[in-house]
C-alpha cells in the first residue's frame, strides 16, 4: 500500500478568447499533375489551382509575415458562377480570429459549366498543400499551420465539399455546407462515405436550392457520427455571402418569403460555426458545450443533430483521472525536467504517478477532438495548514475493515471527505467536524480494488491518498 502525498490543485478554468489579428494576404498557384485545365497558371505541370490565401498577421498587408504560433485551416468552395470576393464576410469574420483560409479560384465560369468533381479534388488538393507548407522553409506558412483543417463551401463549393468530405486527410477534422447543392456527381449520393463530423447550414426560404430537395437529403444521407443541422427562419440561398449580382439575380427569380436581413442570417450563422471550429479545428473542449448551448438559446433556428462524442470533462488528481470522456485518453504530465507520457484507457490509469516529487507539474488530457490543459502544484506536508496535515491509517480487507484519519491538531473547520472508485465514482461521502481529530470511516461494503481517499476542506484545498483494500 503506496503512501500519499499532499498537493494542491488549482484547475485552470480555459476562456474562449478570440485573439483579434491583422489580415494578410498571399496567392499561391498549386498544381496536380494527373489532371488538367484549372485557374491560374506558374503552379507547375498538370492542372493550374490559384488560391488566394487570407491568413493571421501582426500587420495587415500582401505576403506580410504569419502572425506565431500555428493557426488552423479553413479551404472554401465558392458556389456556382460566383468567385472569392463574394466571402469577404468570412475572411474578415474568422481570420482576425486566428484562422487560415483558402480559395481556390477554379470552376468559377459560367460557360463551359463547373466540374463538380474537379472542383472538389480541388479543395481536398489545397488542403493537403497548404498543410505540407507549414514544413517548408521559406515558406509564409512554415511552422505556421496547425494539423488541424475544415473545408467549407457554399451552394455548388457546399456540395463539393462533401465530394471532398470522404477524403483520408489526416488533417481534414470536419467539414461544413452552407446551402450545400446537389453535385454531379451527386453530393447526396457520396454523403454516405462521408464519416468526420459534419455541420449543414440552411435558409429555410431558399428557392436556388430547395432545402427538401439539397441540404435536407445531404444531411440526412451523411454517415457522420456527429452531424447537425441548422435551418434559418426565413433564410435566403445568397445571404452567406456578401451581395454578388449572379447569386441574388438568380435568388431574386426563385426564393420567396424571405424575412431576415443578410447581417441578421450571417450574425446566426456565425454564432454557432464559431465554437464549432473552435472545438474541432482549436480543440477547445469548452466550445461543444457551447455549441450546444447555441443551439438551445439561439432565435430563429431549428435544428437536427446526431453525436456520439463524449466532452472530456476533466476533475483530476496525479494519481487519477476522471476523465468524463470516452475510450482511451492521451495524458501528459511535464515537468521543469522533462515529459512523462502515458494512457489512460476507459477511465483506468495504466501507470501510477502516486510518488512524484514535489514542484509544479502540468498535465494535458487529449481525446481526438480536444485537449485540456490544468496545472498542478504538488505541495509536501510543510506547506498545507496544520489541520491539513493528516496521519492516515488503512486496514484492508479481510482484516479490520476501517480506514482511521488522525489530524495533527484538532481540525479548525469542516472537512469531507470522500471515497472515489477506479473510475472516479464517489462510494462514501462523510466529514471530520471543526474541532474533531480523528474519523473512522467503515469500508465493510466496499468490494477489494483500488480506491482513492479525497480530503478537502471549505478552501477546495485537497489531499488525495491511493489506497488498496484486499
């Protein structure tokens, strides 16, 4: 049976804070050397893709300098006969937040039409592209790109988008459709290979693409374990997008009974994409729960949604974790020495960490989604108040089935104490009384296995023993 040790923990609430950022701008022309045709031209054999780039700088301005640290990515299809420009909204929205996004320029004519297919190869091309800039010396991006990325689009780029959705990108994390079309190929027909986490948008009064006959079936089609719908009351095909004459002509023929402003369904859009991409591309555990709140309190929206994602949900002590989460959970533990990786799988730690030194110590949980970052100072008995200094006796099973808790000196107020299982259940809950010394806890009903004993008093100062009943 392992002695304890006293710490203190201090859990670092994370705050959702959008960083605000200055826009640069770059084009880059790529190229795919199996195909042919394009936008563009300098990017090498084969099919020519330029992309005009808007990325996190410290100083607005062409090809000036990324803004530091690694930023996710975002690469956006535009929709059918209309070219970048038309998405300044989004540019200007989501990059002073910290994120690259990228839009290639090709199937942007009207005559001959777009290829679908094309285009989508497209999008999945430069997403892979921008990501290996991020290991290119001398490139704007080197070091710069977070192995994180979305793609997005609207009308035709929203259906190929999920052309491009059942791509093997390691990097690729989700996709998002803003009145996704009908492709050809179909969308609704690939939607069925699509598996990442998947986000639709729709504008219940758009006529260009009928919800019941594009976004519905699209959604509905998608083999996503976490995928939703949002549907606008009152939301139009075009008002994604800042005002662009080939769009709104066309929504002017078709759409009727539209009753928001373009500002009021951009406001809605962006008020839940916004901690959609902040959980998925920032990893930002908080922001799923924001998300779904969102969804709950956001006006004129209805929405669907299916997600078999547990949050992490972190309440932890170095000798073990409840994660809250599912499956197995990548943990770190750093120190000023160095880094002790390990895994906790379904709850369960397979190494114990119950005898690290004294200092300060931070710990990193991580599932495929998130990761949550608290800080830890483990402290020895000289640094606790003196009611918190405990002499802890255990009699295992099958002798006397007590655990005795003796304190230094009489305790000065109320502590509890609690007696968690292997998975972080609490078993017991009792108290030592102000001006108590000791408390006999009785383990008669409690099974052989291991348990962790938690102290803590009205400050949220704690003590955490590892103990074994056999």
């Amino acid at each position: 049976m392992k002695s304890g040790i006293l710490f203190l923990v201090f859990l670092a609430l994370f705050v959702v804070s959008f960083g605000q950022h200055q826009i640069g701008h770059t084009t880059i022309t790529f190229n795919d050397p199996a195909r042919t045709g394009g936008f563009g031209s300098g990017g090498g054999p084969g099919r020519q893709i330029q992309t005009e780039i808007y990325y996190p700088a410290s100083v607005a301005g062409e090809d000036v300098e990324l803004a530091s640290l690694s930023h996710p990515l975002i690469v956006f299809g535009h929709g059918f006969a209309m070219t970048w420009e038309a998405y300044q909204n989004i540019w200007e929205e989501y990059v002073p937040m910290g994120y690259i996004i990228a839009f290639p320029r090709t199937e942007s004519g009207l005559f001959p039409g777009p290829s679908h297919s094309d285009f989508a190869l497209d999008l999945a091309l430069v997403e892979l592209k921008i990501q290996a800039l991020n290991l290119t010396v001398g490139s704007i991006f080197y070091d710069g790109v977070k192995p994180n990325s979305a793609i997005m689009g609207h009308s035709m780029g929203g259906g190929a988008t999920i052309l491009a959705g059942d791509n093997t990108s390691a990097t690729l994390k989700t996709i998002i459709g803003l009145a996704p079309a009908e492709t050809s190929p179909s969308a609704i027909a690939d939607a069925a290979n699509v598996t990442i986490p998947a986000l639709i948008f729709s504008g219940v009064q758009d006529g260009v693409t009928p919800p019941i006959d594009h976004h519905i079936p699209i959604y509905n089609a998608l083999a996503s374990d976490c995928k939703t719908l949002v549907s606008i009351t009152g939301g139009a095909h075009c008002y994604f997008a800042n005002t662009n004459f080939n769009c709104d002509f066309g929504e002017s023929t078709s759409s009727t009974g539209i009753s928001i402003s373009r500002a009021e369904q951009q406001q809605t859009t962006y008020s839940l994409l916004t901690p959609w991409l902040e959980f998925y591309l920032k990893e930002n555990c908080d922001a799923f729960d924001a998300f779904e709140d969102s969804l709950a309190s956001v006006s004129g929206i209805t929405s669907q949604g299916i997600c078999s994602y547990v949050p992490l949900n972190v309440s932890a002590t170095l000798t073990h974790i409840n994660t809250g989460g599912d499956g197995a959970i990548d943990v770190t533990i750093t120190d000023g020495a160095g880094t002790i990786n390990f895994v906790w799988s379904n709850f369960n730690p397979t190494e114990d960490q119950s005898n690290l030194n004294e200092g300060n110590y931070t710990i990193v949980v991580s599932d495929d989604y998130c990761t949550v970052t608290n800080n830890y100072l483990i402290l020895g008995p000289a640094a606790l108040a003196e009611e918190q200094k405990l002499q802890v006796v255990v009699y295992p099973n099958p002798g006397q089935s007590t655990i005795n808790i003796n304190l230094s000196e009489a305790a000065t107020e109320v502590i509890s104490i609690e007696l968690h299982d292997a998975v972080g259940r609490i078993i017991l809950s009792e108290s030592i009384q102000k001006g108590a010394q000791t408390h006999e806890m009785n383990l008669t009903d409690c099974s052989t296995g291991i348990y962790f004993l938690v102290l803590k008093n009205k400050s949220g100062e704690s003590q955490t023993l590892k103990i074994q009943i056999q």
